[in-house]
C-alpha cells in the first residue's frame, strides 16, 4: 500500500502518463490524477499539455485522453482547482511522441493454443520470421458466462502426445519477437468461440479479466474474432457493448491498444445484402473503435455457400 504524506490542504499527483512513456502519433494518450482538497471539496482537475489545458474532469476518478498531433517531446502535469478557488500543480511526465511507419502489408496468422489437423503447438521461437501480427487463438469464455475470460497455455492433453508449453519460455518468446517489432494479440472468438457481455457487471468482468490478461502476459492488444457462434447480431447487447468495453480495456493499457478484427464477410459486406441479424452485424463495432481499430482483415475465403454482394448467388468456399 502506498500512503503519500503532505503538509498542504490540496494535493494532486499525475498517475498516467508515466515519465518517459513514448506514445505513437494520432494514439490515444490515457491521463489519470489524483486529487484531495482537505478543507473542500475537488471542484475539477484541468490535464495540461505543454501548459495547456486539454481535458478536464469534474468527477473522480480524474482521467481524460490526449490525442496528440504532432511528434516531438512534450511535458504532460495535471492542476487541481478546489471549491475555493485554490490550485496545485502536479510534478510533470515527459512524454515522446513519435511516427508510428510500418509497411503497408502484413503477413497476419493464428497461432494454435491447441492440437488440430495441423499438428501439435508450436513454440513461438519456431515460427518463420515473416508473421508480422500474431494472433494467439483463442481466448475463453467462463464456464459461469459472467463476462470474464481466460487463457491458458497449452498443457497436454489426454488424446495426443503433445508437449506442454512452458508460460515462462512463452513469454520470453513473445517479448523477443515483439523487441524486433512483432505484434502479438489474444484472439477472443473463432468458430466455437463465445463472449459473454449481457450485463453491466458482464462488462466489467470482460474489461477487468482482459486488461489482466494483457498485462500478464504482455500481449500487444486483442484480436476481435467473432464468429457465427457468439450471438453478434443486430440489437444484441453484445453488439451495443463490445465496441465501449474495447475502447475502456484501451485506456487500462495507457490508450495504445494493438486491435484488429477478422470478421467472417456476412457480418461485414453482408450489410449490402441485408441489415439484420448478422448481416452487417460487426459494422456498428467497428465504427465504435474506428478511433483505435489498426487493422481489418475480413474472412473473404471463409463462408462457402453464403450470399454475398459481388455475384449472383452463392459463391463456393475459397472464391
């Protein structure tokens, strides 16, 4: 437990961002404080930029976002204004912007946390350089269905002679490949994949177990893989909640979140043959989190035998 000490009446401290965090151009940068006022009460906290006010919050727990603009070095403090007028500044975080490049391609794959056709797991020592983002499949709903969800690594089973993975070996993988700019994401969903998010309290959940999952085991971000068994369809609660819980998982993270989605196309360029049920179904989320989406890479080869906008008819699987 942290206690700080303070010999004054109001008090504020910057929690997010870190001193030295770096930021990439056009991302959400989290800002959090806080503040106590011990002869009144906090009236508001003004986030500054360079001395600039460019948020501010009049509710506890204190926090905005920045977007910033333009690259360079910038020093981010927080101001607390009590019910009396007063004000106190907060030490200062110095933060660098910098211009995310990447190459305009990427090889996407899905990394096997299971024993399929393919064979057994692979280390991820093992996979051929040429994967840009890796998206680890899958995540798992709780048995309960209360919103939470689980991942764990591969540990054997009783139907193949496959070797357990070792947690420790992964992640030190996993950092190794991301130090040469590798993006690693936890993919919720695939064919038989489900998420829950029904409730308010579901939606914490989801939010809570992801951000701890994120930060155990040091994935970049998430991967939305939704098929046709998770219920996403139009005026589901899904639907109406997963694009808020991302973007509240985003700010946990410090508001740069690696996100991508590979929607299955009925869900997608399915809203040219109809809007309901799941055709175009993913499109609302999508607008929701279009703010921090980094990539979109819909199942064209997926879906034999569906409707689709660019032929008459059906088109065969692999077309």
């Amino acid at each position: 437990v942290n206690v700080n000490v303070s010999d004054k009446d109001l008090v504020i401290s910057l929690t997010s961002p870190s001193a030295g965090q770096t930021v990439g151009l056009g991302k959400n940068l989290a800002l959090s404080a806080d503040a106590t006022s011990l002869t009144s009460g906090i009236k508001q906290v003004d986030f500054m930029v360079n001395g600039a006010v460019v948020a501010t919050d009049t509710t506890a727990p204190y926090s905005a976002n920045w977007t910033p603009a333009a690259i360079g070095q910038f020093t981010v403090s927080a101001q607390a204004v009590d019910l009396a007028g007063s004000t106190a500044l907060s030490d200062a975080a110095a933060v660098t912007v910098v211009e995310q490049t990447e190459k305009r391609h990427k090889l996407i794959g899905y990394w096997h946390n299971f024993v399929n056709g393919a064979g057994c797991p692979i280390r991820l020592a093992d996979m051929a350089d040429a994967w840009n983002v890796n998206d680890i499949a899958f995540a798992e709903n709780a048995r309960n269905r209360d919103g939470t969800v689980h991942f764990n690594l591969y540990s054997g089973d009783i139907y193949s002679d496959c070797p357990a993975l070792d947690p420790t070996q992964f992640k030190q993988d996993m950092a190794a490949l991301q130090a040469k700019g590798k993006k690693f994401v936890l993919s919720l969903g695939g064919a038989e994949g489900t998420i829950t998010l029904n409730t308010d309290q579901d939606e914490a959940n989801f939010v809570s177990s992801l951000t701890g999952l994120i930060a155990e085991w040091g994935f970049d971000g998430l991967d939305v893989d939704l098929e046709s068994g998770s219920n996403l369809v139009h005026g589901s609660q899904i639907q109406a909640r997963l694009g808020r819980a991302l973007l509240q998982i985003e700010q946990n993270m410090g508001g740069d979140m690696y996100l991508t989605m590979a929607p299955e196309h009925p869900y997608v360029q399915g809203g040219y043959v109809a809007y309901s049920g799941i055709w175009g179904a993913y499109i609302p989320v999508i607008n929701d989190t279009r703010s921090t989406l980094d990539l979109l890479h819909v199942q064209l080869y997926n879906n034999g035998g569906l409707p689709n906008p660019y032929l008459p008819g059906s088109a065969p699987e692999g077309s």
